[in-house]
C-alpha cells in the first residue's frame, strides 16, 4: 500500500504498532465527515484494542500507512468509540452505497474507497471502485468495475432507504464469532439490523450467542417472528433458552411454537430449570455413544466443524438411548485418553469412572467447585434416576459468574494518559 493512497478494504484488519514497533490493535474501519465543496476528510481510524474493544485513533496521531502495517505516535484513547453526529464510517456506511455518475453513464455501487494524503499531509476521500449493474441474465455475472473521483459522483441514496449490507457482511466473513458480536454492536442501531438481515441464520445465531441477553432480545425482536425463530433452531439450545427467558411467557412460547419440533423440545426442557442451576447452564446435546462403540466413531463425532471445543473434549456412554434423556449414565472417555488407544478399541474399555456427575439441580458454584477441583472443561449432568440429560462446560459457568458487563470490559484502568476524543 502506498503512503499516498490506501484502499480501505485493504487497510481494514492491519496492525497498528507504536514508534516502538509494539502492537496496539488492528483497523477496524476508517471515519470521515463530509465537506461542501470538497472530498470527505479522514478524521480517524476505528482501532480494536485487547478486550475487544473498538477505540477512536485521530488521523493527526497516524506517522504512517505502509506495507499494510499503520504506525501511531502511541498516544491511544482507551474509551469505547461512540460516533458523533456528522461522522461518516466508511466500511460500515458508504461501501455499499449506491452513487450516480455525474457524466450521466448511470449508476453504480461503491466496493471500496481509497483514501489519500495531500501535500499537506491531511487525508481525504480520493478514488472510489465501483461496480456498474450487471448486463447479463446470468446469475453468476457481476457487472464491470470502474474507478472515480468523489466529485465525479453523486450520492443518490435519499432518507429513509436502506443501504445494500452484502459488501460489508462479507467483509466480516473471517471475523471469529466473539469479533463479529462486538462488531455489529458498535454500528449505528439501523445499520446493525440492516446487517442483521443480510447475515445468514447461522452466522446470526453464532454472533447472538456472545453478545449480551439484552441486545440479543433487542435484535430478535426486530427480525420479525419467522426470523427469529429460524435463528433461535441456530443457536445452542442453552443460549436460545437464556433468550426466551428473558421475554414474557406468551411471547416464549409464540416463538417456541414456530421453532423447529425438536429444537424446541430441547430448549423447553432447559426452561424448566433455573437459570442459576446445571439444569439452566447445561446443553441438550452434547455427545452420546454406546459402550461397544469404538474410538474411531467417537473420534470422527469430535471432528465435526460445528461442534463447540468444550463439548469435543469428551463423549459420554451410555445405556440406550442415546438421545438426552439417555439411558443409564455409564461414564465419560475424554478426548486425550482416545488418543491413547487404537481406532478399534471399545469405549466400555476405557471409561473414566472417576468423573463424578452433577445433579441437574446443582448450583452454579457447585458446579464451577467440581470444575476448578478436577482441571475440567465440561461436566455429565444427570437427574435424579441417573440418566444423562445435558453437559454443563467451563465456558457456560464462567458466563453466568462474570459480571453482565463482562464483554465489553478489558481490564484497563478507567484513566490512562492518552489522547482527547480529537
């Protein structure tokens, strides 16, 4: 990248170092504020700090944009980013938005935004990458591309209609489901749900699970009922209880009722035990195996994508079924004692029967006590004819324990020597 021009697609995600060549965070997106006669100018970069937490970095404090690297005079505000009135974020608001071309050519849609350093040394909005429509009936065709200057456009996006959200959900592709949550929190209300939307159930549904109880009702709400109810079957039965949960008891069962048949029944099964109890902490599915099945079949269940690391650590035997509710809690074979032994081996072989199970009525730090006692990352939780009804793992207790403001919060002293917001 040059240090006079720099596409903000591809500035997006670069660390940002010191003078001392420590790393501070990495860009997150790049603020602008629009001008009368002239280019938006850059004010700001948006910079996600340790703690995931996204801070405003002032242009002036910016020594360098180089070899996809950006260098700061060290000078950082820790507070959490809060965008003013008049800012403009460039991936978050204007790649995506549609623009007519003042030579009357027609109109296209901003994929990127270069941003450039005058003689001056201010930066400014310079070359834009637009896509024009597509002039093939195929699906697969995109239309051509072409570059121009901001003063070579006018916006045509008037109040009221809602910007295309593809460009910037796919730029939040590889954000890891704890980035992404803390991502789509810090738009603007009406761009989060326009993101929401553009978001795929699964994706959501990952998302939603790290974010707080409140803003994950908060989003549902606004998704519409249909919506919502696809997301919640996407989410842990354990998460998607923690959210019905926190709505009325017509409103719970309204989308209980347009959720899929079985995923309903799991998070049914969760409500009826508190919140503070393994009953309310634990999953509904976590991995289930017969005692004639072999380490290889448990081996090839623990690959699985989709599966959370916590619950992959180990897999339960039981007496049939092997649904939750099981049959008969038999005992547990963790993860690295499969390792031990050849793909034949039965799992009746090899059970750890030390691991005692939790009641379903257990509390929270009776749980976290027999976690922290035995180095565990997960728990059985049986009821009271001891069959198997769930798995409680460090993760879930750890969420319920830490304070509801655990998320945003990184551990940093309130007041450190930094920068004004400018």
């Amino acid at each position: 990248m040059s240090t006079q021009r720099v596409f903000v697609a591809r500035l997006v995600g670069c660390t940002v170092f010191d003078p001392a060549g420590d790393r501070l965070g990495r860009v997150r997106d790049v603020v602008v504020i629009y001008r009368k006669d002239d280019p938006p100018r850059v004010v700001g970069l948006v910079v996600e700090i340790p703690g995931r937490r996204n801070v405003f970095l002032s242009i002036g404090r910016v020594t360098s944009i180089a070899s996809g690297q950006v260098i700061t005079t060290g000078l950082i505000n820790v507070r959490r980013f809060e965008q003013r009135g008049g800012e403009v974020r460039v991936m978050t608001e204007l790649i995506g938005r549609s623009v007519h071309l003042q030579d009357g050519s027609g109109s296209a849609v901003i994929e990127d935004v270069a941003i450039e350093r005058d003689r001056l040394g201010d930066w400014q909005v310079g070359q834009l990458f637009l896509r024009r429509p597509k002039t093939s009936a195929s699906p697969f065709a995109k239309g051509p591309t072409t570059f121009a200057q901001w003063s070579d456009v006018r916006d045509q996006q008037v109040a009221g209609q809602t910007q295309s959200a593809e460009l910037l959900v796919a730029s939040y592709s590889e954000l890891k489901p704890a980035d992404l949550a803390n991502t789509l929190l810090d738009l603007p209300e009406e761009r989060l749900l326009e993101v929401a939307e553009e978001l795929s159930d699964d994706r959501l549904a990952d998302a939603l699970e790290e974010m707080p109880e409140d803003e994950q009702v908060h989003i549902l709400e606004a998704l519409g009922d249909e919506r919502a109810a696809d997301v919640l079957d996407a989410m842990e039965p354990d998460d998607a209880a923690d959210v019905l949960g926190q709505l009325s008891d017509v409103r719970a069962e309204q989308l209980l009722d347009l959720m899929e048949p079985e995923e309903a029944e799991d998070v049914r099964a969760l409500l009826e035990h508190g919140p503070d109890t393994a009953g309310g902490l634990m999953t509904t599915e976590p991995i289930v195996l017969s005692a004639d099945a072999t380490v290889a079949e448990a081996l090839a269940l623990i690959r699985r994508h989709e599966l959370h690391p916590a619950l992959a650590a180990a897999v339960f035997v039981t007496l049939p079924p092997y649904e939750t509710p099981t049959g008969r809690l038999l005992g547990v074979v963790h993860f690295q004692r499969m390792l031990r032994y050849p793909p034949h081996e039965r799992l009746g072989a090899i059970i750890d029967d030390t691991v005692e199970p939790v009641h379903v009525s257990a509390t929270a730090a009776q749980v976290a006590r027999m976690l922290a006692s035995y180095n565990l990352v997960s728990l059985p939780v049986i009821d009271r004819a001891h069959h198997l009804v769930g798995s409680v793992t460090v993760d879930d207790v750890l969420d319920y324990l830490l304070p509801e403001d655990w998320r945003s919060h990184d551990g940093s002293p309130s007041s450190q020597p930094g920068e004004a917001r400018r």
